[in-house]
C-alpha cells in the first residue's frame, strides 16, 4: 500500500457478498481484494471473545437472545442468517492469511484484554488495528500492548 492508494476496507468482513463477521466473508474479502477486514468482537457469557455486531442475537442468528446470556459453546453452533456459524476470534484471527490486515472493533468495551491476548497468541500486532468507542477498551490497548494501533471511534 502507497500513500495515495485507497485501502479496500470489508466492513463486517464483506456483508454484500457473505454473512456479516463470517467465515466466508473473511475468504470473500481476500477474494475481492481487500487490504483489511473489519469485524465487531463481544464476549460470550463466559468470555470468549466472538464475532457479533449487536448485543442481541435476532438479527444475525434469528434467536431472540443478548449475547451475554450465551456461552461460547452455544452461540458459536448457532447458525448465522445466510450459512455458517458465528466464528470466536481466534478462528477469524486464523482464517486471515498472509496478506489480510485487520480492524477490530471492540463493542464491548470489558472485552478488550481478551481481544488484545487472541492478537498476541497468533503473533498478529503489526497487522491488528484496534478500535473502540469504549475509551476503557482503548485505554487497555495503549497501556498494555503499546504496539498495537489503536483508534477511539466517535
């Protein structure tokens, strides 16, 4: 990337072509092209970070349930409108390849610690972006992993 080129952002991993925060729109984006591959991160309820928009499952999942009633076990076999299933990070963080850059937004903002060791288990720093509107969130990230790059969203 040069400065002048534009980056090629999958938003959600790519929600035109595949499931919002999927699998398959992760191997959708890299198909595309893309640079990076935005996902939102929340924690089950006995928190394992997962890739979920919203605090409620309906949307996604057609299950009428908050995602932190959810435990890991159960909420990564639920179906996710569209095929698949609904990935924790670390299968995403796997999922990436080579050349995929990643933005991640943390929704909830007690997730942060979580979402920074996944990053450091797969060795993915200097390829992680790490965003949040919870300023605790961002604090974490810039206290304790100083080598990620972070942005606080507003």
């Amino acid at each position: 990337m040069t400065r002048g080129s534009p980056l090629i952002i999958a938003h959600r991993t790519c929600p035109r072509d595949a499931p919002e925060n999927s699998l398959t729109g992760i191997a959708m984006a890299r198909t595309l092209g893309a640079d990076v591959v935005e996902i939102d991160v929340r924690r089950t309820s006995d928190g394992v970070p997962v890739l979920l928009h919203d605090r409620w499952l309906l949307r996604t999942t057609w299950r009428p349930l908050r995602l932190r009633w959810v435990t890991a076990r159960r909420v990564t076999r639920m179906g996710l409108r569209g095929g698949g299933t609904v990935p924790t990070l670390a299968e995403v963080l796997d999922a990436l390849g080579p050349e995929l850059k990643v933005a991640i937004d943390v929704k909830d903002g007690g997730a942060g610690d979580a979402v920074i060791s996944e990053v450091r288990n797969q060795q993915l720093e200097a390829r992680t972006l790490f965003w949040s509107q919870h300023e605790s969130a961002v604090r974490t990230a810039v206290t304790t992993a100083p080598e990620l790059e972070t942005s606080l969203l507003r």
